[in-house]
C-alpha cells in the first residue's frame, strides 16, 4: 500500500482545511474517551462477575494499555507507509473486532476472552493516538499547542463522563445492589445462572460498538481530512538535526515518554479506582458510578482554564508545573485525611473527593508534556510519537500496582504509587524539558 493523497504541510493549510482537521480529530479524541473511560465500571463489573481479587480486576486496564507497548512503534511504521488517514482506517478496524470479540466471551463467561477482546481494542486505538497525537500537536503554532490539545481533551473527556453513566445505565438494573449481596448465600447453580445473566448484558452495547467503529474507519479514509508532512524540517531543525541517527538522541523526548507513562497512570488510577474506592466506605455501586464522571468534569474544567489563559495569560509549560504540584498535593490529601462530608448529596469520606480533585490536576499535564516533547524533532516526529504513545502502557501497568498494595494493606494506602509519579511529573516540567544533550559522568 501506498499514499494516495499528497501531503502537505501545517502552515499551507487554509483556516477552513485547518478547522476541518480540528472537528475530525475532536471526533477521534471523542472515541477515544468513550472506548477508554468506559472501563472505570468494567473493572468493578467484571469484579463481581467473575469475583476477582482486585490485582485481578485491574487486568481490564492491563489488556486494554499494555498493546501500546507493543504496537505504539509499528504503528509509526504502518502511519509512514500508508499515511495518517489509511492508519487511521486500520485502527477504527481493529477497535471494531475488539469490540466484537465481547459477544463470544460474554456467552462463555470467559475472563480471558474479554481480556483478548480489550488488547484487541488497544491496538487499534494505539493505531489512532500515534497518528491523532503528532497530528493536532504540529497543526498551527507551537507555543498554542497546548490549547488545541486541550480542545482535543474535552471531547476525550466529554465522552468520558457519557461512557460510563450510559454504560452502567445499560448493564445495571434496578435491584442489582441486592443481586450483588446474595451472591455469597446462592446456591452455585443458580450464582452460576445470575453471573450469566449479569454478564451477556455487555453483548448488544458491544455490538452496537463495534459496528459504530467500522463505519467511522470508513468515514475517516474517505473524508476531507488533508495528509499533514511532518517530515517536513525547517532549516533550523535541519540543521540542529544534522548529525542525529536515532531517536534515542533526543533526552527531552524520552524523558517526556517516561512522564507520559506516569501521568496516564496517575490518571488513569483517579478514575479507574475512585468507584472501587467509594465501595470501600459502603457506597454502592449503582451510586458511586457517578463519581468518575465527577473526576473527569473537572478534568474538562482544568481544559476550559488552560484554552482561556494558554499562552495569552501563563504558558504552557507554567500551567504544566501548577498542575504536578497540585497532583503532588491533592496525593497527600487523599492518604491523610479522613472525615465525613455531605457534597452534591453524597455523603461519604472526605478524601474520596481529593481523589476526583487529581482531574483538574491532570488535566493539562497531557497537554503541557506533548509540545515540549516533540518540540524539535522534525524528520524524528512519527518516530518520537510513537515512543511517546508507548508511554500509554502506564494504564496498563500502574492500576496494577495500586491493586497490588491494595491487596496487601489498604485502598485508601495505596494511593502513595501515586506521589513518586508527581514528583517526576514535577522534575520534567521545571527541568527535563530542557535536557537537548545526555551527559556522561
């Protein structure tokens, strides 16, 4: 296969092509959200199906993340080959199989399918983000980078507060609190029968999933979406660039990979563990399904915050460093306080809600790390995303992690993997950026 539609570069595009761009990339990011967030009530659904400990049930997030690990760097050869729009195709492709490797699971109750079925989703969304990334990063000024990012994280999260209020509203039925409670006391055939019934639920909201994605691959490869060159390197980059061979030449790149790889998992960690975490002080999960919706609302206001003042009011990197502090601060919060509080109705421990303050924590710190990572790159950028993106693999494995401690001491205790990661968030945006050179000793 080859390219068929000439690529140009960023700055040749018009103001109409250049918002053209912006809306299908917000769609994608849209996608993104809705297939990724949706596994906050995955994880505490397939617990009570499949009555996993919960190391076990972060394996939703382990499947799903871990094939960006594996896939990031050949899809930055498949994106080379084919261009953006065709990879993009291919990625919908995958996503779309995974979605419907759910119906065989679900009617065999399978763990280890729905596991395959959530690498399956991951590859094709790895596909999506190393081509979606690079792209909205070079398209328009770089110092406003930031701010088109941020658009592009309230689709994400938009989607991310629907997915898992639409999905619980799905799946959940009215009386499953009392179900879930009479487990233990059934006999094992007819637990045996409710599990089956509680998970071929997944069945027709997948199915309906899977086909939604292939007709976006189809959309996508016929759409007005222009191929952008990123090959393209002005003579300063050229020239900065002159003597590199390898990617790994680049210090601030692979520091920012490494920053990506603990911010996702910070991330991810705050709304993926905030419903089990809310079960903890006797919350039930047909209540506490809102909590991660709540995370990802200020999330999208930390978005709004940075679109106002980036960079007219502070830059992007100054809003980088408020934000691993604050995360570095609202850490402690959660491990140190304790006390019971009525907010929005609900009332339950205190520090349940520090745990949905790390949203507006995390919200532009995706957003900060992408421009000061690629930022010289040139002829590199395809490359240098696709080991960005290999950062993602921080939601596979960090949730690991918090369910490990969890296991061994407490839920509340094992928000403490959380604080190593914001103190080198903290380190990359005050100064790993900056690092153009390793220095020998």
């Amino acid at each position: 296969m080859s390219k068929t539609t000439a690529a140009v570069r960023a700055d040749q595009l018009s103001q109409r092509d250049t918002w053209i761009s912006i809306g299908i990339i917000g769609m994608l990011f849209f996608i993104f959200g809705f297939v990724s967030w949706v596994n906050a009530i995955l994880i505490p659904y397939f617990k009570i199906a499949f009555t996993l400990s919960n190391f076990d049930s972060y394996l939703v997030a382990f499947a799903f993340y871990i094939s960006y690990l594996v896939m990031s760097v050949p899809s930055s050869y498949l994106l080379k080959a084919v261009g953006f729009k065709k990879g993009m195709m291919v990625g919908f492709f995958a996503m779309a199989v995974g979605a419907f490797i759910f119906v065989p699971a679900a009617m065999s109750r399978t763990y280890e399918i729905f596991l395959l079925g959530l690498f399956t989703l991951g590859t094709g969304l790895a596909v999506l983000q190393t081509a979606a990334n690079p792209y909205v990063t070079v398209l328009g000024p770089k110092e406003n980078a930031a701010q088109r990012i941020s658009v592009m994280g309230i689709f994400n999260k938009g989607a991310g507060i629907l997915a898992p209020i639409l999905f619980a509203a799905v799946i959940l039925r009215v009386g499953d609190n009392e179900l879930f409670q009479q487990l233990d006391t059934m006999t094992p055939e007819a637990k045996d029968a409710a599990l089956d019934e509680l998970i071929r639920r997944v069945i027709l909201p997948y199915s309906v999933v899977g086909t939604v994605l292939l007709a976006l691959g189809i959309f996508v490869r016929f759409s007005p979406l222009p191929e952008i060159d990123t090959e393209h390197e002005t003579a300063e980059v050229a020239e900065a660039n002159s003597g590199k061979t390898s990617i790994f030449q680049f210090p601030h790149l692979i520091l920012g990979a490494v920053a990506i790889f603990l911010h996702v998992g910070t991330q991810v960690i705050a709304i993926d563990t905030v419903i089990p975490y809310a079960n903890s002080f006797g919350i039930g999960l047909m209540e506490a399904k809102v909590f991660p919706s709540y995370t990802l609302a200020f999330t999208i206001l930390g978005y709004l915050i940075g679109i106002s003042l980036i960079p007219k009011v502070i830059s992007q990197v100054n809003v980088l460093r408020i934000c691993t502090l604050l995360g570095t601060v609202f850490t402690l919060l959660i491990i140190f306080t304790s006390g019971q509080v009525t907010i929005l109705g609900i009332t339950t421990d205190v520090s349940i809600w520090f745990v949905v303050l790390l949203g507006l924590a995390n919200s532009l710190v995706w957003a900060g790390i992408w421009p000061l990572a690629l930022d010289g790159l040139g002829r590199f950028t395809k490359l240098g995303a696709s080991i960005m993106i290999m950062g993602l693999c921080g939601n596979a494995i960090m949730p690991l992690a918090y369910g490990a401690v969890a296991d061994a001491i407490n839920v509340q205790q094992a928000y403490w993997v959380l604080f190593p990661c914001y103190l080198y968030l903290v380190f990359y945006a005050v100064h790993g950026h900056k690092i153009r050179r390793w220095k020998l000793a």
